[in-house]
C-alpha cells in the first residue's frame, strides 16, 4: 500500500499531464529542438552529494509529410512540392549533485540544419538553405520531493531553469529567385532551422518514478517552456508570398512543452528497456505575453520505445519516437483570415515519421570520506603530543 504522501505526488504528477495535455497546440515541435534544462534522465538527476554527470544527447529528424489538421496532404510528396528538414542537434551537458536531492544542470546546444524547398525560391527551383552553430545555453536546478535513501521505489523531482538567448535568431543564406528581378537575394533562414529564437525564457521541469513489480517502473517526465518575448524582429518575408501573411511579417518567440509517460523494465543489471508514449506540442498562445509574428501550428503524439545500457559509471541511452497522429491545427493568421472572408483556412506543416535520441553520459562520483571534526580534534591533539 502505497504512503499517503506519496499518493499526492502521484496526484500531482496526473494533475500536471492533464494540464499539460489540456494547452491548445501551435507551432510544430516536429520541426523544432528543444529539450529540457535539467534533463529527462533519471540516470542524469540521481546524484550524490558532489557527483558530477557530464554528457551528450544526439538528436536527429527529417521532417517532409506535410499536414492540415490531422489530415496528410500525400500529393505534396507526388508533386515534389515538399518541405524538407533535416536537423541534428548535440545537447551537451553537465550536472552535478548539490546534495543528494538537489541538483543543478548547464546545457550547451549546438545544431546543424538544413531545409530544402521550392517556395522559397520562387517556386521556380529547389534549393536549400543551412544553419548551424550555438543553440540557446539552458541553465536548470531540481529538487527530488522526498527522501531517496528512505524512497528508493519511487520519486518526484520538480526543476526550475531559464533560456538564455545565445542562439543566432538570425542566420541567413542565399534565396534564389527573389529579387524584384527574379535575383538572388541573402534573407533569414526559415524559423524551423534558426538555431536560437531570440527570448530569454523559463522552465518548469518534472520527473517522476515508481516501481509497479520487480525490475518494473512506471515513469514520467516533462516541461513547459515560457517565453514572454513576443516578437524577435526579424523579417521573415511571408508577407510577399501573400498579402494576408502580413501579421507573419516578423518572426514570433513561442512557448513549447513536451510530456512522456511509460514503463521501463530492466532486464538485467546493466541492460533496461522502456516503451511509453510522448506528446510535444508549441501552443498557439503563450502563457506570458502576446501572441503576434509568425509561428507554425503543430502538435504530435509519438509511441516511444526506448533501450539502455549502465555499466559503472557509463551510461548510454537510445530512444526513437514514431509518430502516429500529427496535427497542424488553425494559427492566430487561420483563424483572423477566416472570420475576415468566411471562407475556412488552415495553412500546413511538415512532420517526420519519427527522431532519434542517442545519450551518452559519465558520473564521476564524490568518493570523499568525510571526517567528523571531532575526530579530526582529536587526530590533531595526538600529532601535537
């Protein structure tokens, strides 16, 4: 029988999915990397008093099947009219054990993309563009709820951390096709491959574990990132594609959440497995500040099979996310050019079949004996004798 307060945690973690879940979605993270500040590995946030985690997680996507609501538009791929993102992203990261319930975390991303279309490019040519460099450094502490030494069957670690802009928000590369003469012309990247948004933001962060059975877990894990910077200022030239893409003039500084929930089994000391499922979603309107500039809708649920690997102080991670429900629902621009014509609109989006999430990471652990000073008094009467 589970401990009364270890009931309200459970309540609470169900309290914040269903308010997660519950958020109306915008902005394809399918298209987007980000990640949590202090880390969604257990592995990575259980630590002693002075460990030290260092580590790296590789993310990889190509995104091309293009959607309207849940529906896919396949011909886009017939008529080779597609959008195509690939995106790698290197997290890398440190964290180190304050106490054996506290935990402070730095992320250094760097990304490489790139983004090939015909749109773009006055729909007369394929072309693509490249980013890469910096993403925006994240700076993240946690807090495990109750005690681990007394609670080794289950935990909930609730994190708070901030965005720092460091990312270039405006990369830019050559635009073929553009011109008032049909010129080539230097213009910002599309804001799915910018490396960085642009705004300082907040992070709100939970893990939580609980053994079911022997070498069976239930976990789960998330966050929310606020960003109150509306817009960032940088042109995004949609508005010469249609005059009704005026408001996404300039790009937009959005919020973005993500949430995880399955159950890993281990199947021997070093070798564990994981399948659950993951909801990642940007809303349309964010919690702080306004709603204006240029975002995309889009929202996808993932089956999230997962295998790892811990010998000593090594461990290695590989999780691949398949989608199968993918939304691009009605933006703020849908919904104002719909009540302004009377005509239904809602624009599209490119989603990736799935993403592969590989993570490495080494503890050096704090094997300090601590003396007790009154041992240590007593040591030092002793030499002086």
């Amino acid at each position: 029988m589970l401990h009364s307060k270890f009931k309200f945690l459970i309540v609470v973690v169900l309290f914040a999915l269903f308010f997660l879940n519950q958020v109306t979605a915008q902005g394809c993270v399918a298209i987007r990397h980000f990640s949590s500040c202090v880390g969604n590995s257990l592995e990575n946030n259980l630590l002693n008093t002075g460990d030290i985690q260092i580590g790296m997680n590789y993310r990889y996507f190509k995104s091309f099947r293009h959607f309207r609501g849940s529906e896919e538009e396949p011909d886009r791929i017939t008529n080779n009219s597609e959008v195509i993102n690939n995106s790698h992203a290197w997290d890398y990261f440190i964290t180190y054990g304050i106490t054996n319930r506290v935990y402070t975390s730095v992320t250094i991303p760097t990304v490489i993309n790139t983004r090939s279309s015909l749109y773009e490019h006055g729909r007369e040519e394929r072309n693509t563009t490249f980013s890469r460099g910096l993403g925006d450094v994240r700076l993240g502490v946690g807090y495990w709820l109750l005690d681990l030494e007394n609670h080794p069957n289950g935990n909930l670690a609730l994190g708070l951390g901030v965005k720092l802009p460091t990312g270039n928000f405006n990369a830019s590369d050559i635009f073929y096709n553009v011109g008032p003469n049909e010129e080539p012309q230097v213009r910002p990247v599309d804001q799915s491959i910018q490396p960085g948004d642009g705004g300082f933001g907040l992070t709100l962060d939970l893990q939580f574990y609980h053994k079911i059975v022997s070498n069976l877990f239930v976990y789960s894990s998330g966050f929310y990132l606020i960003n109150p910077r509306e817009t960032n200022g940088i042109r995004t030239f949609r508005e010469t594609l249609n005059p009704i893409l005026q408001n996404e003039a300039i790009m937009a500084v959005p919020d973005q959440y993500s949430v995880r929930l399955g159950l890993s089994y281990s199947l021997s000391n070093t070798i564990s497995t994981s399948l659950g499922s993951r909801f990642d979603c940007v809303p349309v309107k964010d919690l702080i500040g306004g709603n204006e500039g240029f975002r995309r809708p889009g929202n996808v649920i993932s089956i999230d099979p997962g295998i790892g690997y811990m010998k000593g102080n090594l461990s290695l991670n590989l999780n691949i996310p398949l989608a199968f429900h993918r939304n691009r629902p009605q933006s703020i621009t849908d919904r104002q050019t719909e009540l302004l014509t009377g005509e239904p609109r809602n624009g599209d989006a490119a989603f990736a079949d799935y993403v592969i999430n590989f993570a490495v990471s080494y503890r050096i652990s704090n094997n300090k004996i601590k003396i007790d000073p009154s041992l240590q008094e007593q040591f030092k009467k002793k030499v002086q004798k």
